[in-house]
C-alpha cells in the first residue's frame, strides 16, 4: 500500500512538469491502463497501475485548467458577466485614502461566444461597492489571462493561482454601474458568518494590528495584515501563526480529542460501556472541520483538515494514527481532490513539516522528545525556507517556543470562544475577543523594536546551491540518529554553507558579465554585474503601500546571484514604476553610488544623473551618462537618466522613458556614440518613443519591451511593434520571454537566456 500511494502521487507530480496538457484521449487512455493493472495480484503490477491512474488524475487537472483559460485574443476586451461573490472580499486602502478591493466571483455558467470558458475569477473593483458572499451581481469587467513574472531565484505567481484554480484575473469598469441581482445564496452562508464576525472584531477591537490578527486567527480574514506585519513575522519564523494554518487546526483537533476522551468517561459513569471507543475521533474530527469552515476552506487549512481526517480515521479504526502510511494517504486525499496542490509551497512545506516531526519523534523519547522538537524543525525548515523564500529566522526555535504555547493554548481558544459567545449573541464576545490581543498588543512593539535594532541577528539571506541544500538534507537525516555529541555537533557544519554568503557573485566564467532585463511586469529593472561589482538600472515598480516589485522580483535575484552589495543604483526617474522598490533595495545600496534623474535625486538624497559621467569596472566594461544635460529643462519623463554601457563584445543602450522629441535631440548630439547591439524600447515602446531617427542610429541587433502581459497602458503600441518589423530588427518582452539574460565572455559569441522558455509548464501557458 505505501508504494501505491507513493506512485500515485508521483504520477500527479509528473504530470505538474509537462510542458502542454495532451490529448483528452491520453487521460482515458491512462485511466485505462490503471484499471487493467489493478486487475492483477503481483505488487509491482499494482504499482504501476496506481502510477498510471496518478497519471491520469494529473492529465485530468491539466486539461481542466487549459479548457478554461482565457483565449489571449479576448484579455481586455469589455464583457458583461454574471456570477455571486465566493469568500470574503479583500480590502485596501492606499496611503492617500483611496480604497479598493479583491474578490473571487464564481460565473454560474461558462458563457457563450468566442470568450467563454473562465468560471472562478479573480477581480478588483474601486468604486466602493459593497459585496456580501454568495451576492449574485453583474460587471463589467476587462479580464486577463493569470499571468506571472519569471526571474531567477523569484515565484511565479502563476502558481498560486493555478493551484487555488482562478481562471481569470481581472478589473470592474467603471463606466457601466455594476448590478445587484439577487439575495445571497446559501451556498457561502458560512462565508457571510465569518464576515459577521470579523465586522463585530473590528467594531470591538478597533484597527490595530493585534485586532487585525484577531481577525486572522478567527476567521481567516486577512484584511488588515500589512505586509510590515507579515514580513516582521517571517523574520521571526513565525509566519505560521499569522492565520488560521494547520497548527490550530490541529490544536482543535486535539482538544476535540481531549473532549472527547472526558466525555467517555463520563459516560462510562452512567454505565454506558460499548462503542465509545471511536467518540474522540470524531469530536476531534467535527470541531476540526468547523473550525476549519470558520477560516473558509482556505488551501492551508483544507491541507490541513485532510491531514487530520486520515489521522483521526486510522485512529477510529484502531490503526496506529502517527505514521508514514496515514502521511502518505492524506498526501494522495489532497492531490486526487486538488492535483495542482502540488505546485504551492505550503503542500511542500506543510508535509515535510510533518516528516520531520515523524522522523524526530521515531529517534527521540522521552523528555529530549519535547524539548529538542523545536530546534529540530528551524534547522530542518531552513533548507525549505531557504529554497522557496531565499532567507529564513536564526531565532525561529525560540520564537516557536515561546509563541506557539502561547497562541496555540491562550489566543485561539479565547478567540474562538469570543467567535461563539458573538455567534450566540452573548455581550462576552468582547471581552474574550480582548483578552486574547491584549498579549498581542504587548508582544507586536516589542518585535518590532528588536527587527529594527537587530535585523542581521534574526534574519538571514540563504543561499541555496544544489550543494547546499543537499549537506544540510544529509545532516537532518543523521542528526536525530544515537550519534556522539562531537559527531552531532559536527554535522551543524553541513549547515553552514547555506547560512555563509558567497565569496564572489555566481558567475558563468571569472571573466564573465552578466545582463539581466528582469521581468517586473509593468516597469523595468536592469542588472548587471561581473564576478566582484554589480550595478542596477531602476528598481521596478510597486503601488503606495503594498508590496514593492523589488521584493518579489529583484531582491530573490539578489540573493540567487550571491549579490549582497550594490556598487551602482541608477533610478531613471520618479515614476513608480520605475523608482518603486528603492526603500526595499536600500540594504544593498546603503554603501554604493545613488543616481537618480532630476526629478528624484534631491528627494532620495542622490547623485543627480549628468551627461558624460562615466565610469568603468574593467577595461571592457565601462558606463556613460548621455542625459540628461546640466541645465537642461525637461519633463519627468524626458529627463530620465540615459545610460550606456560598454560590455565584453556588445554595448547596451537603457533610454528610461524619454519620448520622440528627446530621442531626436540625442541623436543631433551622440550621433554614432548611440550604437548599440542591445536596447531597452524607451518608455516601454510608448507610441510616443522610439522614433525612426532613434531607430537608425542606435541601429540595434535587438530591442527589448519591458511591460506587463495585457496592461492598460496598451504597452508595447502597434505602431512601434510594426516600426522595429519593418526595420527588421529582433524584439523580445519580458512579458513573454520572461527575464532576459546575455552572458558575455571575452572573445566569445554573448548566449541569451529566455528564462520563461527553461521551464515550459501547462499551467504558465
């Protein structure tokens, strides 16, 4: 049975990695082969057929998912559609006041015409509308196929959001009024009693951070979660607790066990004796899965619950409930219900959490069990931690130890007795509420106070190399086996790769530059380094208040490229999307040169951008400012700093977002100093740049489109895709290609990686 349900699961794994999803035919095809080898005794016949029909599951989600994408012809095309509103919709509010808001809208039909197919969507509405779950409303809406950047070392958010199966993401006009159609379905009347609920927690609590968890632990409701929040809880490694997760999952469940066990007693003083042995279970089992409808059959607490499920059923049948077996079976559950669970780290991290524990617990007894559990998980977590995330906390064993106890015996089941108390329309609902963030409420400052004053002592960038990861794997395994304490204390050595930075950056070649166009979506950011120095032309973008680009796109480049100093930051101009992430990135620039255009640099405290500035690392590798001139009056964009840089073999020209005007007045000064094999299309390939005479003298091999996939703006504009295809020159988008990288080496052709194309996958497509 355990190899069964192994190759079940890597048959769905299989399927995660293909790069198109195949016939329908090929699913019935495997469905098939599985039946006919079930048919047979032998082990490995059963085996194989258990692979095929994991197979099959897999080309079954695949083809699903595929069926229902947005034909590309139809992104932001005005349609009217009808749905209802499924969870709980999230609220923002941007620094100058303005609110908008994120919902899932399940469409009750897949639609007709050339547009149908999406049924779940993602969209954001900002004219204040208030949605009630399970509302059935009509928008309309400009949709776009789910889409993510691809850099090395980032996410894709693709993957979130084929694995929470949004089909579609999207905007509601705002120049056709939205329509109410109908009351509330009872379809989410579980989503509307958490929306009740979080209402009367923010009415008690107020807006504050510890109200905001309270929220959190109650009913999953994440609005008010800043991300300074989230990130001052993943320094702590205590990103876990933030939410309803699996932990409180379990902690109900336990105390639905504990409930349950008193119950028997009870019951066997009234001298009732027979078929009590299974009521623990399932009162563990019915307060788990309340619980976990109160935080919304969220992915985390779904994974969760189906973990408890296969536990609390092998229990009830008098199987030995902590096993490899009861792992792998809640791991097929969740895949044959949700195949594409398999590509979000929280399926990753939630079960090997789980082996880890299975692995301590079958090499440890007794007292060492309970208090060496937590150091073994931050040491086992941050290879993990490190591979998905690029950093981890160097206090997550004590912040675990001190915290889980804490919220797991103390907040929680105040928090959900205030849930109840409101739900029964008792006035204790906010005194309990209050009681479990009053700890909250002292704890959050004091955290905040040591991030600030001791950032390096309790995060730290990770660099996860093939060799890294695998001497920490090796040292895992061995370190809960009877070793001496001097070969234990040895093996904390194999950990150490991972935690020491790289002597020099991760280059092809010692003699090697490195260009990299990073995809950063509507925006742009360039990098470029050599074994020693490294420099970045704009940052990205980001909007007021939420995450910066840089976070998500520049900085995991930073840190899988063993960057951890900028030399040079040029910021072209003020434009968000382009200056965004400079707070973000400023730990990297904190010693090196700040350039920024005229607009910018007296706000950042920069060097403002001349032309004739220049500079070199090497003499094959040299930087000129060509604009803009002292002097000079111009406009933002107009004024962006203009760079060009002298490689090994080529020259890269980086224009900013100077428009036709500005292109023609460099060209009468620079004339020919502007050839350059590769270009950036200035201003994203606006309709008002890249004009002939640019074209002609800067006379490039390739231009590169930095834009979003489908944006607003209509970037890259026809006119100027159709200028470069009559001039014959090669263009490439981040948008499509993903990032863009030229290894240069001297006396050799430059190689150019499209990292979209080193991973092809179904479910980027």
């Amino acid at each position: 049975m355990p190899a069964q349900l192994v190759a079940f699961i890597a048959g769905i794994m299989l399927c995660s990695l293909m790069p198109s999803p195949g016939p329908a035919w090929l699913t019935l095809v495997f469905a098939g082969l599985a039946l006919f080898s079930w048919q047979g005794e032998a082990q490995l016949t059963r085996t194989a057929g258990a692979l095929l029909l994991g197979t099959a599951v897999g080309l079954c989600a695949a083809q699903s998912l595929s069926a229902k994408r947005l034909p590309a012809g139809c992104e932001r095309t005005p349609t009217w559609i009808e749905g209802r509103v499924a969870g709980l919709p999230q609220v923002f509010l941007q620094p100058e006041g303005r609110q908008w808001q994120r919902f899932e809208l399940v469409r009750d039909t897949a639609g007709t015409g050339p547009c149908a197919g999406p049924r779940r969507l993602l969209l954001t509405e900002s004219s204040g509308l208030t949605l009630q779950p399970g509302e059935h409303w009509r928008f309309l809406v400009r949709l776009r196929t789910p889409w993510g950047m691809q850099n090395p070392g980032g996410t894709n958010r693709q993957r979130g959001y084929a694995e929470a199966g949004i089909d579609a993401v999207g905007s509601v006009s705002s120049t056709a009024p939205a329509q109410r159609l109908g009351e509330p379905s009872g379809r989410e009347r579980h989503h509307r009693i958490r929306q009740r609920i979080s209402e009367q927690i923010h009415s008690a609590l107020g807006s504050g951070p510890e109200a905001a968890l309270v929220r959190a632990l109650a009913v999953a409701d994440r609005n008010g979660l800043t991300m300074p929040l989230w990130r001052l809880f993943q320094q702590f490694g205590v990103s876990h607790l933030l939410v309803i997760s699996g932990l409180h999952v379990g902690m109900v469940a336990a105390c639905g066990l504990l409930l349950g066990a008193a119950l028997c007693r009870v019951l066997v003083l009234f001298g009732v004796h027979r078929n009590t042995g299974a009521l623990p279970a399932l009162l563990a089992l019915l307060l788990a899965t309340l619980y976990t409808a109160l935080a919304g059959f969220t992915l985390a607490t779904s994974r969760a619950w189906v973990m408890c499920a296969a536990l609390l059923c092998a229990a009830m049948v008098g199987r030995p409930a902590l096993s490899w077996r009861n792992l792998l079976l809640a791991a097929a559950m969740l895949l044959a219900v949700n195949p594409l669970a398999v590509l979000g780290a929280g399926f990753w991290l939630s079960f090997t959490a789980v082996a880890c524990l299975l692995w301590f617990g079958a090499w440890q007894s007794g007292r060492s069990r309970w208090l060496g559990a937590h150091g073994f998980m931050a040491l086992a977590m941050l290879p993990l931690a490190g591979a998905w995330f690029g950093g981890t906390s160097l206090i997550a064993a004590l912040s675990n130890a001190l915290l889980v106890p804490l919220v797991g015996m103390i907040v929680v089941p105040l928090v959900l007795a205030g849930s109840v108390a409101a739900l029964l329309g008792s006035g204790l609902a906010t005194l309990l509420w209050a009681l479990g963030a009053w700890p909250l409420a002292r704890l959050l400052p004091l955290a905040q106070a040591l991030a600030q004053q001791y950032p390096q002592a309790i995060f730290r960038d990770v660099v996860t190399t093939p060799l890294a990861l695998g001497l920490s794997v090796v040292a895992l395994l061995l370190l809960c086996m009877p070793l001496r304490w001097l070969h234990r204390t040895l093996l904390f050595t194999l950990v150490l790769p991972l935690l020491l930075p790289f002597a020099s950056h991760r280059v092809a070649s010692p003699q090697a530059v490195h260009v990299l166009v990073l995809d950063v979506g509507q925006g742009t950011s360039v990098l470029v380094y050599d074994r020693h120095r490294a420099l970045l032309y704009d940052t990205g973008g980001g909007a007021p208040g939420g995450v910066s680009v840089a976070e998500r796109a520049v900085i995991p480049v930073l840190r899988q490229r063993g960057i951890s100093r900028l030399d040079t930051l040029i910021v072209s101009h003020g434009d968000r999307d382009h200056s965004a992430g400079l707070e973000s990135l400023r730990p990297w620039w904190v010693s090196g040169a700040l350039w920024a255009g005229p607009d910018f640099a007296a706000a950042v405290g920069a060097h403002v951008c001349r032309a004739g500035a220049a500079w070199r690392w090497r003499d094959d590798v040299r930087f000129q400012l060509l604009s803009p001139a002292e002097g000079e009056q111009l406009n933002k964009n107009d004024g962006s700093c203009v760079l060009r840089i002298q490689l090994p073999g080529i020259e890269l020209l980086l224009p900013g977002d100077i428009g036709a005007e500005r292109e023609r007045t460099l060209v009468r000064y620079w004339r020919s100093s502007l050839a350059s094999e590769i270009a950036l299309a200035a201003h994203h390939g606006s309709q008002t740049s890249s004009s002939w005479a640019w074209l002609r003298q800067v006379a490039p091999a390739y231009v590169v489109f930095t834009h979003a996939r489908a944006n607003h703006f209509g970037h890259p504009a026809r006119v100027v895709v159709d200028r470069h295809r009559v001039a014959d020159i090669p263009t490439f988008s981040t948008a499509e290609s993903g990032a863009l990288e030229w290894v240069l080496h001297p006396a050799k052709a430059p190689v150019l990686v499209q990292h979209r194309a080193l991973e092809p996958r179904y479910w980027k497509r």
